[in-house]
C-alpha cells in the first residue's frame, strides 16, 4: 500500500480560542494530539496543516460580532500554533471547510504517493468530516483517531464520527491506529459492504 499521510484540520488560534467551550475541549485533547502526530512523524509520516485562510469577499464566512473578519493571510490568528508544528510538516492553506475543495491538497498527495489519509483535528462535524469525505471521493483510504478530533459538544463529534464509520471512514483510537501501523505494516482500507 502506498504512503500515509496525516491531515490536520484548523489548528489556529482563531479557531481554537473562538469559545471558551472550544479552548476546553482542545487543551483536554492537546497533549494526547500532539503526541500522536509525533509517533506518526517518527514513523516516517508526514503531516500536512490544513490552515483555513477567509478571503474577504466570500459571503459564507464567519465574521465575529463586530464585523470583523478572523482567520485572514497572515495574522496570528490565522497561524498554526506552534505546538503543532514539526520539522518536516507541510502547511495547505484552504479557503473552505474541506481541505480538499480548490486546494493543493490532492495534487501534493498524489507527488508524494500517498494512498492512505489521517484526518484529524477540528470540529469534526464540519471539517474533518467534509475532509474526510473528499478524500474518500477521490479514492483515498481514510482513517481518524477518534481523539484527536475535537467539536464543542461531544454529541456533534460522536455523531459525526458514527457517520463517518458508517460511510467512509475507519475510525479508531490513536493507539490502535500505531500497533496496527507497527504490526500490519499499514492501515488497511475499510471493509465495503456488500449490496445483496
């Protein structure tokens, strides 16, 4: 099977710290996170940081209460936070919930012959979920770890990951995702079912 990569979703201070709720969730989640991405970059994996950039004349996008737009070309709250970032890591700016709409992102994979993708970070209802069904679309074998996405209401993320077990995605725990990794060699494709 081809190479592995991990994709990041949105971990920038605009989003991260966008509500109290938010913050919580992901300071919980941090340090198991980011200790997975470096189990996953010691095995040789690159991971690839989704950064969502606003372009001013978009209509969809969130501004907050004042009118102002976050999340904009090089502010620091548009950055990757540095806690997340390695080495060797490749940053794809995206202007739209999925890493995978009018990006780079297929392209970069493709050149760098990966088959099979990590989709991780958050909210997982939006971003990860789009991502992930993406890179299902486009023929890739998709895999997250249930703890290293994150929404601000639990009911969100598990519903979210149910929809995506049932659909496109094998998701799993982060350490069941290594020892398979370490055992198996690789992260096999889902079992489709079959139509009767």
């Amino acid at each position: 099977m081809g190479k592995i990569a991990v994709l990041t979703n949105d971990l920038q201070g605009d989003v991260v710290y966008l509500t109290p709720e938010r913050t919580a969730v992901m300071a919980d989640a941090q340090p198991h996170y980011i200790a997975f991405l470096d189990e996953m970059r010691r095995r040789g994996h690159t991971v690839y940081h989704l950064q969502l950039i606003n372009l001013p004349d978009d209509p969809n996008a969130n501004r907050r209460a004042d009118g102002t737009l976050p999340l904009q070309r090089e502010t620091e709250g548009a950055a990757i936070l540095p806690a997340f970032l390695a080495d060797g890591d490749v940053v794809v700016e995206k202007n739209k919930d999925s890493g995978f709409y009018e990006t780079k992102m297929h392209e970069l994979l493709q050149e760098a012959g990966v088959e099979t993708v990590v989709v991780t970070g958050l909210q997982t209802q939006i971003c990860v979920q789009t991502t992930a069904a993406d890179a299902f679309f486009r023929g890739y074998n998709v895999w997250v770890p249930a703890e290293c996405v994150v929404s601000d209401k639990t009911e969100d993320r598990d519903r979210s990951l149910s929809w995506l077990a049932g659909y496109c995605a094998t998701v799993a725990d982060s350490k069941d995702i290594l020892e398979t990794l370490d055992t198996k060699g690789e992260l096999p494709r889902m079992v489709v079912k079959t139509l009767p």
